[in-house]
C-alpha cells in the first residue's frame, strides 16, 4: 500500500492544466470496438483506471500503438472473441468498472457481449439494470450466471425501438449509443444523459459514420448503419479535476492559474463554487482563482435559508465534486447543507474531517451540514486512509490546507483518476511526498 506525506499549511501559486477527461476516456476507449479500421485518440489521462482498460483492450486482440503521451492508435480488425469467455477475462474485467461499456460495441458489431461484475469505487450500489434493459429492448437475450456473477447478452440482429431510460445513466445511455448505431432502423433513447462527455462521444460516432440527432438532448434519435470507419479524437479537460484546483486553492489561500478548461462544457461549475463565495475569474479559456486572504463566505437563498448545494444529472452538478465542496465549506463564512442523492456511501469519509476538527453534522447516508470556521481555527494534520478516488483527493485537499504533517494511506485510490498528482502539486508549490 502507498501512502502520500503531506506537509499541509503553505500557499501554492503558479499554473495547471488539467488532464484529460477520466470519464469520457471510458466511454471512447470502448468505442474502438465499433470498427476494424485504425482510431487515433489524443488526450488520454496516464491514470490506473484508463490504462487498466488499453489494457484490457489489448488483450482483447486490439492493436495499440502509443504515438506520444496521450496519444495512442487503437485497431480493432482482429477480436478474439474466445477471450470473453476465458477465466482470465473474467479476472481483468472484474478489476474495473468502466470495463461494462465493452459490452454494447460487442454487441453491436460481433453479436455478443460479456462481462463479469465489475469492480469501483465502494460508494453504494451501481446498478447495470439500465445496461441491460436497453440491450434487451434492441433485442438481446440477457443471461446472468449467479454463481460467478458473470452477465452476458447476445442477438443474432439488433432492432431500433424506442425506449424510455429509467435513469438518466451516464454509462448507461453511452452503452446503449454504442450498440445501436449499427442496429437495424430507428432508435429513440428518451430520458437519455447528456453530459458533454456523452456529447463528446457522440461526434466521435458520427465522424465514424454514425447516424445520431438530438446530441446535448435527453432525446437521442439514432438511425442505425452497416458499419464504422476510423476517425481521430480529443478528450476534453477533467472537469472534476478543474474543480478539484478549485477547491484547492481556495482552501490553501493560493493564487492559481488553471489552464485550458474549456469553459463551454463546464455548466454550473463555476457558478456552483462562487455560490460558496469563492471568487471564479474567467480569462480567455483560462480559470484564474486569486488567493482569497479574507477567506470566502457562503451565500444564502434569496429568501435567507441555508444554502443546499446537490448533485443531479447533467446539467444538474455533478455528485463527482460534492465531495471537493463539502471540505471547501468547512474553512468557509457560514453553513451550507450537502445533499449528495446519487450514491449512500460517499459521505462517509467525513469522519475524517471531523478527526481533523471540522464542523459537520452527518444527518443521514446523504445529507451533511457543514459550519465553517472561517479560518479562525485551521483543521489539524492527521493519519487517514483514502476511501475512493474522490474522497481521496477531498482529504489530499484538506491536509495541504491543515497544520503540520498528514499521512494518507491507499492513495492508490487516488492515482485511479489524478494523473501524476504529486509531481504537479510539487510544482506549484506544494510539500507532499509519495512513500511506498
């Protein structure tokens, strides 16, 4: 286990791009699958999680040559199907969760898609329901083997129907895409996500050759075609990790420069931190945070109460930062009340913060309330274990802002989704230190 040593309570200053989009790089990964001919995909994040699934690919019989870092040429003209069914694959798939998203180009284009549960984040039930459903309405026949949890769908044709999602399932809808663009007809997919990450692999699709409307709606027409040529494609910022910069240097009192955000595609981002009342600067493509050395107040409803911030589809904010919030808050001007709907698990690394003198009230799996202290009382340095990747990176935050020196164990969890964090961090000014 690897463990981070954080000197915490120096200002950081300097600039940081942020790496490309861990989400989308899932969802685009798996699209190679859709056709034999060569995909060039730039902006790839050098993380646990993405380079697990380039590695699956490959041992799927994708070809994969790395161009430079971040850029990598995948061709798919060569599946070995046998490998599905291996005991070995049932091992490699089981070991991450962006790994379902194989399964709706497979069935699309080879008849056929399996995979064993996948694994994750421990932050409460994920269903696939939303998957297979989808799968099932185009027409597979679905089989779930209990006894080593092993799911499977297959369809000699798939047939473009209509359907209406029971959840606005990011991972979900993108499988779903996936597998009816080379179905055969119409197909409708209401009550669709439309994150810009979905957006993102949508235009990929269709510079492919896919036949797809309604892009940035929650109603996706798709006219299903014969096949998919190649085409390249960029992967836009992490827009968690540009909150997470955020967060960061509001809490440490830093000036930062983060570069390259593509403000287009980050919703109610900005709009949501400066609710805490943390000054948001845009420049250019450009997010300037000056160092906040009066500290930041939280607002209030225009009617007086308490400010709530929760997560929601997009364009709702994404539960992905809920976490990065909650920590914010606790430095802050006044309470704020968060409400984190999508997963009952995810607050519980607040007992941590409260270890480390925080002020929350832990009202129920999915509500806390924060009192911040305004910088009068600094949290304190502590030894904690990192839960999951965005927690992880909530507690990274907290200690560089606290006094003395913190330990954070497991950050394995956190090089899942942050790309050589600590050497970034270094170079603007922070002390933190990777121990194995």
């Amino acid at each position: 286990m690897r463990t981070f040593k954080i000197e915490g309570g120096h200002r950081l200053k300097g600039e940081i791009t942020p790496q490309g989009a861990k989400n989308e790089a899932l969802q685009i990964l798996c699209a190679v699958l859709l056709s034999p001919e060569k995909i060039i995909l730039n902006n790839i994040p050098d993380i646990v999680d993405v380079n697990k699934l380039i590695t699956l690919l490959g041992k799927l019989g994708v070809k994969i040559e790395k161009l430079a870092h971040g850029s990598y040429s995948f061709q798919a003209d060569e599946i070995d199907l046998d490998y599905l069914e291996s005991e070995a694959f049932k091992v490699d798939g089981r070991g991450l969760r962006g790994s379902i998203m194989i399964v709706g180009p497979l069935l699309a284009r080879f008849g056929k898609g399996y995979i064993p549960k996948p694994g994750g984040d421990k932050i409460g039930r994920r269903r696939l329901d939303t998957h297979f459903q989808g799968f099932i309405k185009l027409g597979a026949t679905f089989r779930y083997n209990r006894e080593d949890h092993f799911y499977g769908v297959e369809a000699n044709e798939l047939q473009g129907t209509y359907m209406l999602l029971d959840e606005a399932s990011v991972t979900g809808t993108a499988n779903i895409v996936m597998a009816a663009v080379m179905a055969k007809g119409k197909t409708s997919i209401y009550n669709a996500a439309c994150e810009p990450y979905l957006q993102q692999l949508c235009k990929m699709l269709k510079r492919m050759g896919a036949k797809i409307s309604g892009i940035g709606s929650n109603l996706l027409e798709i006219e299903g075609v014969e096949s998919l040529g190649g085409t390249e494609h960029t992967m836009l910022p992490d827009m968690i990790e540009i909150g997470s910069w955020i967060g960061l240097a509001a809490m440490t009192k830093s000036e930062l420069l983060i570069k390259n955000v593509s403000w287009d595609d980050l919703g109610q981002i900005p709009d949501v931190f400066r609710k805490l009342g943390i000054t948001v600067e845009r420049q250019g493509n450009d997010i300037h945070i000056p160092a906040h050395n009066d500290g930041y107040e939280i607002q209030s409803f225009i009617d007086g109460s308490i400010m709530t911030i929760a997560d929601a589809p997009w364009p709702g904010f994404t539960p992905d930062l809920l976490s990065i919030i909650l920590v914010i808050a606790t430095q802050a001007r006044g309470s704020v009340l968060v409400h984190q709907k999508m997963f009952e698990s995810r607050l519980f690394f607040v007992d941590k913060l409260i270890d480390m003198g925080a002020k929350i009230i832990l009202c129920d799996p999915h509500r806390a309330t924060v009192i911040g202290h305004d910088f009068k009382s600094s949290l304190k340095a502590t030894t904690m274990t990192s839960p999951d990747i965005r927690a992880g990176i909530s507690l990274l935050i907290a200690a560089l802002s606290a006094k003395g020196t913190s330990i954070i164990h497991n950050i394995e969890q956190i090089d899942r989704g942050y790309e050589r964090i600590d050497e970034r961090l270094r170079a603007i000014g922070a002390h933190i230190e990777r121990i194995d």
